[in-house]
C-alpha cells in the first residue's frame, strides 16, 4: 500500500508545482501605484511601477516598499502552498478517513 502512496511522489510534485503555477497571487501599495504579481510555485510573473510613484516618494522609499510587498507576497504564496498541498494530500489518502485531518 506504501508503494502505492508514495511509489509515483515525483510525478505528485510535478503536479503540485503545475498546479501551483495556476494559482495567482497579487499584492499591492496602499496607494495603488506598486503591484506585484507571482503565482503560488513562487515565479514572479509581473511588477508595475507608476511614474509618479518614483517621482512623489524617491527610490529609497521604493525600494523600501518593494521588500515589504515581497514579503507580504511571500506570506501569501505560502498560505496558497499549504492549501493546494492539504487538497493534494486528500486526494492522495481518501481512504484514511479521519487521519486526512492531520495534513491541516
């Protein structure tokens, strides 16, 4: 039975990190003027800058704000990990019953 479960792990991963390359996440300044998007396997896919955000705030503050927003973004990518790693796992041990509660 083992063999079975984690007999094909490889491919599992595969299809999680696919699976995690479809989900979105975006974060954004409180102004509107920074966003960040990356997908939940990590991968930044876009950043935008307005203008004026470099020319109100100078780019210290930029700069400033951009680690911020990549942690912010990081935290929810992490969230996304676990949820999409908790849904494989059910999948993975259906016949369990209760013991599935223990990948939350």
């Amino acid at each position: 039975m083992l063999d079975q479960l984690f007999g094909n792990l490889e491919e599992q991963q595969k299809q999680l990190k696919e699976n995690l390359r479809k989900i979105p996440v975006t974060v954004q300044s409180s102004d509107g003027k920074v966003t960040l998007a990356l997908n939940a396997a990590r991968e930044v896919t876009n950043v935008s800058i307005a203008e004026e955000a470099i020319e109100e705030n100078g780019v210290e503050y930029l700069e400033d704000l951009l680690v911020n927003l990549m942690n912010e973004a990081m935290e929810k990518v992490r969230q996304e990990e676990a949820k999409a790693m908790q849904d494989q796992m059910k999948d993975l041990l259906p016949g369990l019953g209760g013991l599935s509660s223990l990948f939350k």
